[in-house]
C-alpha cells in the first residue's frame, strides 16, 4: 500500500473557524477535538481559532455565511454527523 503524506505548516497567525452541529454531540464533539489537535499540532495558535456551535447541519450554511462576512477567516471547517 502506498502512502501519501503531505507536511503541512501553518505561520501561526491564520484564522481558523470550526463550524459543529450540536445534534449528536457525542460523535461531533470528538470530531472538533481532533480539528483543534490536528490544527494546534500542524503550527496554528489556538488565540485564531473559533469554533461556531449551531443546533444541525441544516444551519451550517448561515452560520458560515455569517460569520464568513464579518470575520477575515482564512479557512472554515466543517463537521456534522449525518
């Protein structure tokens, strides 16, 4: 098997935001843990980091058309459980 790997390295001045879906919590809330490890381990400053709790994927979209307006993210993660 091969595997393929990348080395990716953030400055540490990015802005991030994890968007989440609280329906299922249970499964969700590891999935933002391992957002917050992978980003934190890769460079990223936990200070630029903002995670957006909605009530289910059917808000996701508002929220991070929202927040996208008034913030100057870089990137957006999105998590939900379907």
């Amino acid at each position: 098997m091969r595997v393929i790997e990348g080395s990716l390295r953030l400055k540490g001045n990015e802005k991030v935001a994890i968007i989440n879906g609280r329906f299922n919590h249970i499964i969700t809330d590891r999935l933002v843990e391992g957002a917050k490890d992978s980003f934190k381990r890769h460079g990223g400053n936990e200070e630029n980091l903002d995670l957006i709790l909605v009530p289910g994927a059917f808000e996701i979209p508002f929220a991070l058309e929202k927040h996208y307006q008034v913030e100057n993210m870089m990137l957006f993660v999105v998590l939900e459980q379907l």
